[in-house]
C-alpha cells in the first residue's frame, strides 16, 4: 500500500476508463499510482478550454495534492474567497456563511471549469497514460476473464472497464440490462463566464470585482443565483437555475438569451440586472433527472461506472466533481488490494465503499435546493441562517484514498454476507452538457 507520490511496481492490471472528464482522468492517474496500466478512450477529437466555474472541496483537495505540481498550477486561477453573502432576490441583506471552519479540512478548488481540466490532463499526459481522443464506443463486452469496448470498429479489452463518460454512458444500459433515458425535472440553468471589465465600471457592480474575489447569492422563489469574481476580481461567473419546460431531446445545453435571463429575474435586484446586462453570452443548460441505479457494478463485475455515469449530482449539493474524484481514488486502491486476479472483488469493493457516502453527499443538494427555492421569503429574515449549504466534515474532511486502504478488509468480509445495494429513495439530477 502506497499514499506517496512514487510509483509502485507494475499490478499487471490495463484499465480501460471511457472518458477524459475528472472522474475518468483521475481514475487513470490513481490507477497510474498504484502501479496499474490505464488507457483513457474519450469521444470528443481535441479538448478545448470550455466551460465556467466548477468545485472541489477539500475532499478533492486532498486528491490533487498527492499529483506532484499539480496544487501549484491550481492555486492562482481559483477563487479566493472566505465565505458567501446571502441576498433576497429584492436585494436585501440575510447573512454571510464564512468558510472557516471548512479551511480546517484542507484546500478547496474552486475556478474554470476549462482551465481546471486542462492542467490535470496535462499531469495525465506527463504521467505517460495513454489517452485516445476522436473515440466512438458503441458496444461494451465482458466475460470471466476480461472486459473491454468497442471504440472506432476496433476490440479494445483488459482487465476492466471504468465508464466515466456521463449520464449518457452506454455503460449504463450494460449495467442495468436496458436503456434509461433521461427525463426533464422542469429546471435549467443559466451560466456564464467572462471578463469583469464592464462590471468594474458600473457603480452598481463594482463593488464585486475591485477589491479581490467575492462569492454571492440571491435567492427567490424556485430561483437562484450566484455569482463569483475570480483571479482577483478580473474574471466574472454566475449561474441561475430557473424553471424551464423544454423537452431534454431538443438540445442538452443551448445558447441562453440576456433577454430571456431578465425575464425570469424580472423584479429582482438591479445589480442582478446589471451583472446580466453586461453578460456578453451565456449558454442555457437543462438539469434532467435519471432514475437511481440499484448498482454500478455489470454482471460479471468487470465494468464499473464512476461518476456522472454512476450517479449525477444537482449542483447545489458543490461535490459532484469531488465524488467523481472520489471514485476514481477509491477504485484504484481497491484494484490494487485485489490485485489482477479478482477484479470483480475489487469493483464490488469499491461499490459498496462508496455508495452510502455518495447517496448522503447527493442529498445535500436536494436539502440545498428545497431551502433555497421552496423558503417562505416573507419570514426567512427571523432565521436566515437556515439557508446554509450543508458544509460539515463528515463530507468534506474525508480522504477516500486514505478510506479506501482503511475500509477494503471489512467491506471485503462483508460482501460474502450482505444483500445487493438497494435502490436509494431518491432520483438522481445532473446538469448536462
């Protein structure tokens, strides 16, 4: 068992993961670690600096840092703040909930989501892993012996398969035996990202941007908004989930329209107003809702999905990307434990390690949500401070590889005697690109 930075002698185990996303990514760079041989197959022909503000807590904090130089090129192009003002969507004052307590647990993330993407798959790429880009999967295969895809016409096969390519995986119908597509929750979500230099020059707004990074929030009924100036106030992002009705199969993400934004926010605070105003585009995203799996396991146990794949998150729970970390550190260890000989022991560990945890991380987001869009706006001031975002250690001072060595003996026992996971009370949301 390793927690350095070295790299072991090799496990003999090839990894294929489908997909370049953080989930995929890091999966290969644990799986790199630990001494196992990863090949990353991803769809898109070049990747491109895409996106807007994306999070890491300190649980993903704790990841990053054991992947040398990489905390270095991190820290100057993410937000700086030490904590988030709270707003009426009229514009009035409710609190400040300080981060404080959460820098205890260790270094957060937080900044373009592009950028972010680039500098780890760079490390991935200095690490020697192999990653295929321009690749169609179109089937899935396993049997006793190995698993593998289908990736441009050519049989690709190993040890074991990670499908960390999203809420749309192919994997998904392997693993639940039929398709499950997903559905509309009535919601999308405004975003952007661009340079402040409008906003610095508007007396409303400025205040925003002059003086470092802020982190605000407004919220009103079944809306809310956020925004965030980063890179010391010379970058600007904000993003509005808002009631939408369009039908998924129309488009995943569409361009959003500034005068549509003003609609929704019709009445709310000016500076609101202003911060879209000066927005020069924004796309709109659909947040679509997949019924819970029963398990991320195939059949045979040789393919797993991690992340999105797995179990999407709503945004207002800020750990999606952390748990896909998180999954990709935990499966690493769990294959290396296992070694080469009982992959299905390994995915089956690496199941029931993660699966309470991340159904109790996804519902901070629905509390989340349900605080901020269902509150009753004429009383919240007696007791503003219920809207906080659940931010406690249990979720945020956690180190799933350090878990992982910790937990693997008893999950291990515990598996010959448990019954299957069953299905979480709870649907599974994700906004999808």
């Amino acid at each position: 068992m390793s927690l350095s930075a070295h790299q072991p002698k090799p496990s003999g185990i090839k990894v294929i993961i489908v997909g370049a996303g953080f989930a995929g990514l890091t999966a290969a760079i644990e799986c790199h670690r630990k001494g196992h041989t990863p090949i990353i197959l991803e769809s898109f022909k070049e990747l491109k600096v895409l996106g807007d503000i994306i999070s890491f807590g300190p649980n993903a904090g704790h990841i990053f840092e054991r992947w040398p130089g990489v905390p270095e090129l991190l820290d100057p192009i993410c937000i700086k703040t030490k904590g988030l003002t709270y707003k009426s969507y009229l514009g009035d004052y409710l609190f400040y909930q300080s981060w404080d307590k959460e820098r205890s647990y260790g270094k957060a993330y937080n900044g373009h989501r592009g950028e972010i993407h680039e500098i780890v798959y760079n490390h991935a790429l200095s690490l020697g892993i192999e990653i295929r880009l321009g690749q169609k999967i179109t089937e899935y295969f396993e049997d006793e012996e190995e698993a593998g895809v289908i990736s441009n016409g050519e049989r690709i096969a190993g040890d074991t398969v990670l499908a960390a390519d999203g809420v749309r995986s192919k994997g998904r119908t392997l693993v639940l035996g039929y398709e499950d597509k997903p559905k509309s929750s009535g919601y999308a979500i405004y975003r952007a990202w661009f340079d402040s230099d409008e906003l610095a020059q508007n007396p409303l707004t400025k205040y925003l941007v002059e003086n470092g990074d802020t982190h605000s929030a407004w919220l009103g009924p079944d809306i809310h908004f956020l925004a965030a100036s980063i890179k010391d106030g010379k970058d600007f992002s904000w993003v509005c989930t808002h009631k939408d009705e369009a039908d998924v199969e129309e488009g995943w993400q569409e361009p959003g329209s500034i005068e549509d934004a003003l609609k929704v926010l019709d009445g709310w605070d000016p500076i609101v107003h202003e911060i879209v105003k000066a927005t020069p585009s924004l796309v709109d995203w659909k947040l679509v809702y997949r019924d819970p799996m029963p398990t991320w396991i195939s059949p045979k146990g040789r393919i797993a999905l991690i992340g999105d794949a797995a179990h999407p998150f709503l945004p207002t729970s800020v750990q999606g990307a952390s748990q896909a970390m998180e999954d990709g550190a935990t499966v690493a260890v769990c294959l290396e434990l296992s070694g080469k000989g009982d992959i299905p022991k390994a995915l089956r560990s690496f199941e029931k390690i993660r699966y309470d945890r991340v159904l109790a991380a996804q519902k901070t987001g629905e509390s989340t949500r349900d605080k901020w869009h269902k509150a009753d706006f004429d009383k919240i001031k007696e007791n503003p401070e219920s809207l906080k975002m659940v931010r406690e250690a249990w979720l945020l001072d956690h180190d799933a590889e350090k878990h992982a060595y910790e937990a693997y003996r008893q999950t291990v026992a515990a598996i010959s005697n448990s019954k299957p996971i069953g299905e979480p009370a709870t649907l599974q949301m994700v906004e999808v690109a």
